[in-house]
C-alpha cells in the first residue's frame, strides 16, 4: 500500500506514541495512521487550514476524537471536526463507546490505492449519528452508529459551514 513520504513521516511518528491497544478495522496498526494522515491532509488543505504536525503526533492518548478546531462568525463559534478515512468508505462509522466524545462533525474520506489520494465522501453532525441504527463491523466486532455513504451531507453543504469561518482564534 502505496502514500508519499510526508504522510508516512507523519503517520509513522504518531503510531509511535500512540497505544494501539483500540481495535481497528485493519490488521496493521500503521495503515490506520497513515489513512487518518491522508485524509486529515486533504482535509487541511482543501479548507485552507494549518495542519499542525506536532499536535497531531505527540499525544499518546490520541487526539480524543478532534482533528480540527475552527471559529465560526463574530462569534467565534467553537466547531470541532473530526476526519475518518477508509479503504472501502460504504458508511461513516462511530464507534459505540464513542458517540459522546469527540468533534461534533464527522468527515468521511475514501483512499484511492491506484492515485495514492484521499478523496472527500461526505459528513454527518455527531448529534445525527447518535440516531443512527448500530451494526457490528470489523473483525474486532465493534459496535458502531454507522451511515451510508449516499445518505451523508454533500460537500456543498460542509464548504457553506466552513466559509463562515474566521482565522482568529479567541482570546
């Protein structure tokens, strides 16, 4: 399984803080960081976000289920985001144990093995996927809220959300 060096590099330097006892759904552990680096990568990019490599690879507790923090209008509306990335994106998953930590949105992307790219699918608000039927998924058999790939909310409606955003963080 192919990813270009940045993502390796950081991928590679998370896993090696982080407890991977947390069941996942592949047999590697490092193909789980490095997917999550991909997508979190893209992510950052496309929106024009800072993607601060030591805050995503110096914590051994893992990041508690937020990738990114934004502020939104004048307000300064806290929204955290949360990026998951998977081989085969058929449904956004949450785990059980989880739905009531974390960011409040949720993004799925898919990895395409052939173009070594993560690719945007769609994304859910946390307070929705607490609704969601429960279905185990994975060899571990977790448990998870999960939801169609076709019924997830368009990238239109995350790029109006995130347009609202101003770059100062409050004080």
């Amino acid at each position: 399984m192919s990813f270009d060096r940045r993502t390796i590099e950081i991928a590679d330097a998370r896993g090696a803080t982080h407890d991977d006892s947390d069941p996942t759904y592949y047999n590697d552990p490092k193909i789980v960081n490095r997917l999550g680096v991909a997508g979190e990568l893209e992510f950052a990019d496309f929106f024009g976000l800072d993607y601060d490599v030591a805050e995503h690879t110096q914590h051994p507790e893992g990041d508690g289920g937020i990738d990114f923090t934004v502020y939104l209008t004048k307000h300064r509306y806290r929204l955290t985001i949360d990026v998951k990335t998977a081989l085969k994106p058929y449904y956004l998953l949450l785990k059980e144990q989880q739905i009531g930590r974390g960011a409040q949105v949720l993004v799925l992307y898919g990895y395409d093995l052939k173009s070594e790219a993560a690719y945007f699918v769609g994304w859910e608000w946390r307070r929705e996927m607490a609704t969601m039927p429960v279905r185990t998924f994975g060899r571990h058999k977790q448990r998870n809220f999960y939801r169609a790939r076709a019924e997830l909310r368009p990238l239109a409606e995350l790029c109006a959300l995130m347009a609202l955003r101003v770059d100062a963080r409050p004080k």
